[in-house]
C-alpha cells in the first residue's frame, strides 16, 4: 500500500470519528467526562466494550501467535469469560452501591489514604505502560507503511498517533468514549471478518473447507493438559485468565468508568456478561485468521517474519491480497488501537485527577474542568514519551509484554481489592505501599529462578495470582488486631 493511500484511509477514518466525538460530547460537563452521566445504555456499553478488550496489540499478535503457541489463547479467553462473571456479580453491585467516580475510592474507605493513592498510583503505571505498549505497535506498523517512506521520524509519527487519540477524547471523555468505540468495534469486526474473507477465498477455500483446513491444521490444537511445565498447560492459562480480567478490566478505572456508565448496577451486568461472552468469539476469528496466514505463506513460498507479529502486515499491505485488504487491516488496526489509547488517556486523566490530584474536593466544576483539561494535555505528553523509550529500548515484545507488566502491576490493587472485600479486618494503612512493592519483587525473583527451585517450572501470566496472594499475606501482618471495619465492603 501507498502512504498516500493509507493516510487517505486513516483521514476518512477519523473524519467519521471526530464528528461522533463532537456531537456526543459538545454539551459534556465533568460527570459527562468522569461517568457519561450514568445515562449510557447498556447494550451500547456491551457493543462499545468489545472494542475496548480488544487492542491493536490483540489485532497484530494473536493470529501471529498461533505459530508458537497454537489455539492454546482459547484457554486464557475462557478464563476471561468466567471473570467477567465474577466482576458483574461481586464487583458491579459494590461499586454502584458506593456511587463511586473512581473505584479506588474504595480503598480509602475500606483502608485508608495510603491504600487509595497506592491502588491509583499502580493504575497509573500499569495503565500508561500498558496503553505505551499498544500505540507503540501502531507506530511501528505506520512507520513502515507511512513515516518511513516519506523520511520523516518516529517523533513525528508518535506526536501524530498520541495528537489524534487526545483530540477526539478532550471534548466529551466516557460520554463521546462510549460511542466512539461502538464505531471502532463495528470496524473490528467487519475488518476481520473480512479479512478472513477474502483470503480463504484467494486460498480457494469455501466456508467448510475453510473450515476443515483450520481444524486439521497443527496449529490449532487448543488444550494443552500433558506438562505441567509449559507455559501453556490449560489449568496456567485457564486460572491465569480469571485473574487477569478481574484485575485488568474490573479492578481497572478505564474499563469499570465505562461498565459503570450504565444506568443502574443490573443493566451493567448485562453489558459486562453479553460483551465478556463476546470474546470467545472474536478472539477464535483471529486465531482462525492466524492459521489462514501462516497456511498462505507455506502454500506460496513466503519467508515467514522472524518476529510472529510482523506476518499479518506483511501479507496484508504488501500487494499479495486485493487492496481492499490492506484497507481492511488498516481501518481494523486502528480501530482496535485507538479504541483501547483513548480510554486508556480518559481513564488516566480520571485517575490522576480525582485519585492523585484529589481534584474534585473542595473545588467548583469550573475549577474542576479546568485541572482535567490540564491534566488531559500532560497525560498525552507522557503517553507519547514513554512510547519513544520504548523504541529506544528497542522493546518489540506485545501480547507478552502487557500480560506481563499486568502481571506485576496490578496483583496488589488485586491483593488489596480481595482483603478488602472478603475480611473484616483493619491494617496498619501506612505500611501498605510497602506490601505492594514488595510482593512484585518477590514475584520478579521467583519467575527467574522458578526452573531451578522448582523442577523445572515456569511461570506464565498465573504470576499475577500469586503476586496478589503475596500482597493478601502482607495485610494480614499488618492487621490491627481486636479490631475491624464496618465499612462497605461487601454487596
């Protein structure tokens, strides 16, 4: 594909989403920016968050994985959907019953200001980690098809990613967020769908021979049961999804300020169940898309990128599919992409303004608004910085990289989270952001000696479980004792 052609696509892209963005968000207020109001409906919610679960990281990644690992990602998404179980049935109800803006709120009410500022500030850094990691994979693939052969820098390709992400959030937040996104979710789905489309069909394949070629394929095996020792042995995988979803989605200010946007606690559990079910189907379309790749390659002699996540960019905008192909990819990249950047810098700004700044005390709307506008400007500027480290660094790991910095970033807000709701006790609120540094360190030193203390064993993304049990433990030597909370706590 052109440069030309795919600026042309990116332009008509965001033409339809800044006139969205403009005409849900014109009349916004701070509570339209924080919560949407709590008007959203929740079937728009539940289209709009499937979009949300699903970065350019997912887009690029997983149909490359399967190489390596398989369907073996089906396990994890099966634990996914369980875990959304969990968030709208324990989580949801609590968090509505508490009328909070941000869910680490909670902390303070439950612990104290220590716990709160520590769960916010551990959002903060997975989070912008996190959203880094995603847009600097959209920057790679557009400074291959776009800055690169128009000579012009990285800089400029990452002021141009982070610009337009923060421009059609500044206006209108979770409010223009939870429209904006149904959009890039239909995108998602049609891109894909079509992709598989169009490439079966340059492999001659109809549905059910497509469909018998992906099921007899290698690559597809799903359950991995033999070895307790690999990486993708079901039970790892399985638990490991519960986990990370409760962390990563209900226990994550970005993906619960849009859960939470629904009218009341019962039409967001429908979103969260209806949207959460959803990812078992769109995660098996792009592993199906995988098989379709890498079977197309073999079939015409194509060398097979060394890294798994260059193979869908390669074939797709190189000219061995029709155009409409690499269109498809280009309009379902950044879909997906800056579907999860721009509630990631919304989730940030909310965070850093109500959590940390503590903004919303004592202060008038005006005031208020003014500090988020602020705010707003400095998380884009530190989201693009971060993301020109990261090239610096020459890190290019994706799927791995953010299950991993998940894994150790948010097993304390899980540790925390968990003593807070099934106990009853009071801890020594000061010493809580020790616990949860300490517990990551003691997860980081495990995972590299884990061959060696403990026959052969590694660790997978369940690092995250135990690094929030560490952090369980740690409370429970700092409890008050004869004492407990008759807080909220519980639904």
């Amino acid at each position: 594909m052109s440069p030309i052609l795919v600026l042309i696509t990116i332009a008509f892209y965001f033409a339809i989403l800044f006139a969205i963005s403009y005409i849900t968000g014109r009349k916004a207020d701070n509570q339209g920016f924080f919560t949407g109001n709590r008007k959203s409906p929740w079937y728009v919610v539940a289209f709009a968050m499937i979009g949300s679960a699903i970065s350019g990281v997912t887009f690029v990644s997983v149909p490359g994985m399967v190489a390596a690992s398989g369907f073996s990602y089906m396990q994890m998404v099966m634990g996914f959907v369980v875990g959304q179980f969990i968030i709208a049935f324990v989580l949801v109800p609590l968090f509505y019953k508490m009328n909070l803006t941000s869910i680490y709120e909670y902390l303070e009410n439950r612990f104290g200001i220590a716990s709160y500022k520590t769960g916010a500030w551990f959002f903060f850094i997975s989070k912008m980690l996190g959203a880094a990691v995603r847009l600097f994979l959209v920057c790679i693939v557009l400074q291959l098809l776009v800055f690169a052969p128009l000579k012009l820098p990285f800089v400029l390709n990452v002021v141009f990613t982070v610009g337009l992400v923060w421009l059609y959030t500044y206006r209108g937040g979770v409010k223009s967020l939870i429209w904006t996104d149904s959009l890039k979710t239909f995108c998602l789905i049609v891109s894909v769908g079509l992709c598989i489309y169009y490439i079966a069909s340059d492999l001659g394949l109809n549905f059910s021979s497509m469909l018998t070629t992906i099921r007899d394929n290698d690559f597809s095996k799903t359950f991995f049961f033999d070895d307790v020792n690999d990486r993708r042995f079901f039970f790892k995988q399985f638990l490991a999804g519960i986990f990370t979803v409760i962390a990563t989605t209900g226990l994550d200010q970005d993906m619960m300020q849009k859960n939470m946007s629904c009218r009341n606690s019962k039409d967001s559990q429908k979103n969260i169940v209806i949207s959460g079910s959803m990812q078992l189907v769109i995660n098996l379309l792009f592993l199906m898309l995988g098989v379709l790749l890498y079977t197309y390659a073999f079939q015409h002699n194509i060398a097979v990128p060394e890294k798994s996540d260059e193979l869908f960019p390669l074939l797709a905008t190189n000219g061995y599919f029709p155009i409409i192909v690499g269109i498809l990819f280009i309009i379902g990249l950044i879909s997906a992409a800056y579907a999860a950047a721009g509630s990631a810098l919304t989730a940030l700004t909310t965070s850093f303004t109500v959590d940390i700044l503590e903004s919303t005390k004592k202060k008038t709307d005006k005031e208020v608004a003014k500090i988020r506008k602020k705010v707003h400007i400095g998380m884009a500027v530190v989201m693009g910085l971060v993301i020109i480290i990261i090239d610096l660094l020459n890190n290019t790991s994706v799927i791995d990289a953010v299950y991993i910095l998940a894994s150790y970033t948010y097993g304390p807000i899980l540790g925390l989270f968990a003593f807070g709701i099934f106990t009853k006790k009071t801890v020594r609120d000061k010493y809580i952001p020790l616990v949860a540094i300490i517990a990551p360190i003691i997860c980081f030193v495990l995972d590299k000696n884990s061959v060696s203390w403990f026959n052969g064993y590694r660790f997978s993304y369940e690092i995250l479980i135990i690094n929030a049990a560490l952090t369980f433990v740690g409370l429970l030597f700092l409890t008050n004792k004869n004492k407990s909370t008759n807080k909220i706590q519980t639904t």
